[in-house]
C-alpha cells in the first residue's frame, strides 16, 4: 500500500546536503537500472558478433552451444528486453499516480480544514462540533482524512447546522459538491495502489527475466573458455 504523505512542514525542500532516504532509493534504482541496461546491450551485442562471425558458431557447436541453444538465448534477451520496457512504464505511472494523490491530498486538506474554520466561526457550541467531527485536528492520514471530511460534509445537511452553514458555501449544492470532490480522491488513492501493485509486479518480472538471461550468459562464459581455448581473439570478440 503506497505510504501516506502527511502535509506537514517536513514536506518542504530538503536544504541539507545529507542524502534523504528518497533520494538514496532514487540513486539505487537508477544505478540498477544502469547495470540492467549495460547488460542488455552487452548480450545484444554478443548476439549480434555470433551471427556476423562465420567461425564462432561452428567452434561453439562442438562444445553444445547449438542452434537450439542460441535461439533460447535471443528468446530470454526479447522477453528481459521487454520486461525492462514494461517496468520503466510502470514505474512512470507510478510516479504521475504519486503526484495525483499529493495534489489532491493538499486540495482536499485544505478544503477540509476551510470547512472546520467556517463550523467553528458560526457555531459555537462544543456539542455542535462535535456532531460536525470539527473537534482535534485534521487528521493527517490520507483515508482518514476522507472519512472524517465525508462525516462533517453529511453532518451538515442535517438541521440546525444546514440552516447556520448555507450563507458560508455549505447549502446542500456546496456539500454535495464535496462529497464528489472526496470521491474522486479515494478513487485517485485506488489507482495509486493499482499502480504501486503494478509496478511491484513489472519489478519481480524484469528481475526474473534478467536472471534467467544473465545464467544464460554465465553458462556460455563457461562454454567459450573451451570452445576458444585456441582461439581467444574470437573470445575476445563476444566480449566474453
């Protein structure tokens, strides 16, 4: 579940020159990303000197790198290919779903906390607040935020407290319009999670697909220490 962000004074700019924790988990995934992609095109390029070099294959055959096996190996670099493709996809949706839910946290933040100033300016008895949920503090939790927002919103069609808040942009039209805006934030906050699942889900698939391509790779280094034991000049050109 994507973690809540509380709009407090911690959300400003960080000044100091010390790494934040999200800064850190930037530089580790894109540092990851860097080895993934110099990986990929190292393959690719392997690939690429195979099928140009008319003495490779024929020294590799003898040692059981076959045409089956090389075409198991283009398959696992297409479907790694893909799965990084896919995950950077993800990962951008994840990122616009992110930015959504904070704007609309902070638009509906402070359409809650108007809401609260206006129930305390025109009424003045604690039971009445009370009944209107306008008691403590905004909650800071994004979900909770929706249910006591919705709580006051509903409160305050009922009478007396219709009749005291209808001049202030709180009639039945103002609070209905309320009530959708919330719903459109909790349905902003599902499709983050949605996006946060998938993006989760595109990680552990590329992870897979990079795993099974990078055993691949590793068998065949095994492979050309044999294959060109008197050739090391047609080693040198797979990169191996």
């Amino acid at each position: 579940m994507p973690e809540n962000n509380p709009i407090t004074s911690s959300d400003s700019p960080v000044t100091s020159d010390k790494e934040t924790r999200e800064q850190k988990k930037a530089r580790l995934i894109a540092e990851q990303d860097q080895r993934i992609t110099s990986d990929l095109g190292d393959v690719e390029v392997y690939f690429q000197t195979l099928d140009s070099d008319p003495e490779i294959k024929p020294l590799l055959a003898k040692s059981g790198t076959n045409a089956t096996v090389i075409a198991d190996g283009k398959a696992k670099l297409k479907v790694a290919q893909a799965g990084f493709t896919d995950r950077q996809l993800s990962m951008g949706a994840e990122a616009a779903a992110n930015t959504d839910a904070s704007t609309r946290h902070e638009e509906e933040h402070k359409a809650y906390a108007d809401f609260r100033e206006i129930v305390r300016a025109r009424l003045t008895s604690p039971a009445a607040r009370q009944a209107l949920g306008v008691v403590g503090t905004v909650p800071k939790d994004r979900e909770k935020l929706i249910a006591v927002a919705r709580g006051g919103y509903e409160a305050a069609k009922s009478e007396p407290y219709q009749s005291a808040l209808a001049d202030s942009g709180y009639d039945l039209a103002g609070l209905t319009e309320r009530l959708a805006a919330l719903d459109v934030f909790a349905d902003i906050l599902s499709n983050q999670q949605k996006a946060a699942g998938a993006a989760t889900l595109a990680t552990q698939t590329r992870n897979a697909a990079m795993k099974e391509l990078r055993d691949w790779m590793s068998s065949q280094r095994r492979v050309a220490k044999v294959a060109f034991r008197t050739r090391p000049d047609l080693k040198r050109k797979l990169g191996l």
